[in-house]
C-alpha cells in the first residue's frame, strides 16, 4: 500500500524546503488474512475497501494496525 501526501501539512512538519511526503506499507502474503480478521472482514469482503473504511474511522491513522506484532508490515518513506 502507497501513500502520498502534500499540502501545508507535510510543509509545517517538515520544514518549507519538504512540499510533499510519499510512503508505503509492505504486508507479507502469509499476514494479510491476519489483517482481514482484525479489519472484522466478513466472508465477500474486499480487504482493501476494509482498511480504506479503517482510515477513515481512525482520522487517517493506519500505522499502528499495519505495524503491529500481528500484521508487521515493512515501512518506508521519501520526501521532496
């Protein structure tokens, strides 16, 4: 999973000279039904529409349930 940010936001963390933030989540194949269980997937869901309703319920804040003991995605992170 990617994520791209911009705006004033990345600009007041970062300093004027960062204007935009991208980063990605890498989830092992074998953690992914892992996620699903804790996202409360039912049988039919998409896990993908799951973790995009998390994000919105959770004011945009994922990285603790993707970096958790239990999903243990990899993270990495660029800015420009």
């Amino acid at each position: 999973m990617t994520g791209h940010h911009t705006g004033p936001g990345v600009t007041e963390f970062f300093g004027d000279a960062i204007t935009a933030y991208d980063c990605a989540y890498a989830i092992a194949a074998d953690r992914v039904g892992t996620l699903f269980t804790l996202l409360g997937g039912q049988a039919g869901d998409d896990v993908l529409d799951l973790l995009a309703t998390y994000h919105d319920q959770h004011g945009g804040q994922i990285n603790d349930l993707l970096r958790s003991s239990q999903v243990a995605a990899s993270f990495s992170n660029w800015h420009s």
